[in-house]
C-alpha cells in the first residue's frame, strides 16, 4: 500500500492528512497523529471506481463516534456509532434504494432495547426486545400492511443457548382479529383458544 502525506484539507494541531491506495485500488484518506501516527480525527475509504466507501472518526486509532458505509450508488448502508473503540448507541442499516431495514441500539458493546425490522415498503416487520445481544423480552410481529401479526415474550434459554417462547403468545389474522392463544413454556407452545373458522 503506497502512502504520501497530503496537504489540502486542514488538520488539527498535531495532525496530518495521510493518503494510501491498496492493492484493490481503493483510496485510504485519514488523519493522524503526527508523534505516533495514529488515527486522529476524519477517516475516509473509497472504493476503486472514486466514490465514497466509508467515513469515520477515531480517536487514539480507535473509532470513536460515528462510521458510516455506502453503497457504490452513494446510498448510505450501515451507520454505527463507537466509543473508544465500542459499538455504543443507535446501529441501522438501509438498502441500495435507502429505505430503512434494521434499527438497534448498543449498550457497552452489546445489543440492548429494541431491535426494529422493516418492509421495503417502510413498515415495521418486527420489534424484539434485546438484553445482552439476545432477544429477551416482549416481541411483536406484524403483517406488511402494518397489522400487528403476533405477540408474545422470549427468554433466554441458557441450556440450549437461544431465545424461546415463554408466557402468552397471541397470534392475529390481517383483520387484526386474534385467531390462536397459546401458553409457552420454554419454547414449547400450547394452544389454550383457537378461532373456529
């Protein structure tokens, strides 16, 4: 990987704009600290063809603060957020046409509160509680036109490492009626009440 210093843009005190293309012909652009080299500051990688691939800041070579990836077409992709080095607060992902997809939340660099799936039409497919990088906690399921689908709670089932069903589960036909009530415990659920059809 070649690398110059540049000039142009202005750095802070005790920083310097460093500029290196790798093999893949992608365009590395940051700022570092000038004793150590470090990166300090705005981080920037292209892909071959020019456009904008990645942004970021760090602080002391570690992310600090938000990153974000682009797709080719210049639509942003993921957008993370770090604190020294830690994925801590608000993570979300897009796609190609930049319609939100997945939102969720980091805590100490783990998966914490709600974590929100959508349709490509921009309604919400699924919320899901989440401690610890596991789905703990109140679900909710719902149709693409925005009826609430299901709902119930999981648990974290530490013998078979994995989120099961645990308490009432409701499920809903697109009319939002409730056709089926089940009791889970565990993992295995129980139908307690079932719409005749």
């Amino acid at each position: 990987m070649a690398c110059n210093t540049a000039g142009g843009d202005s750095a802070a005190a005790g920083t310097e704009w460093t500029e290196r293309k790798d093999e893949f012909g992608r365009r590395e652009r940051f700022q570092r600290r000038k004793q150590d080299f470090a990166k300090q500051g705005v981080y920037e990688l292209y892909f071959a063809e020019g456009p904008l691939m990645e942004t970021a800041q760090y602080t002391a070579d570690s992310l600090d603060g938000e990153r974000k990836i682009f797709f080719r077409n210049g639509k942003l992709e993921v957008l993370e957020t770090y604190k020294n080095g830690k994925f801590e607060g608000p993570y979300k992902r897009w796609n190609e046409q930049g319609q939100l997809e997945l939102e969720q939340t980091f805590v100490n660099n783990m998966l914490n509160g709600w974590s929100i799936r959508y349709y490509p039409n921009g309604q919400i497919m699924e919320k899901v509680m989440l401690k610890d990088n596991n789905e703990s906690g109140p679900f909710y399921e719902y149709y693409e036109s925005g009826t609430l689908k299901a709902e119930g709670a999981y648990v974290f089932n530490e013998a078979e490492e994995r989120a099961v069903e645990q308490g009432e589960l409701k499920e809903y036909n697109e009319q939002g009626q409730v056709v089926r009530i089940a009791n889970c415990e565990n993992g295995i659920c129980k139908t307690s009440w079932k719409l005749e059809k």
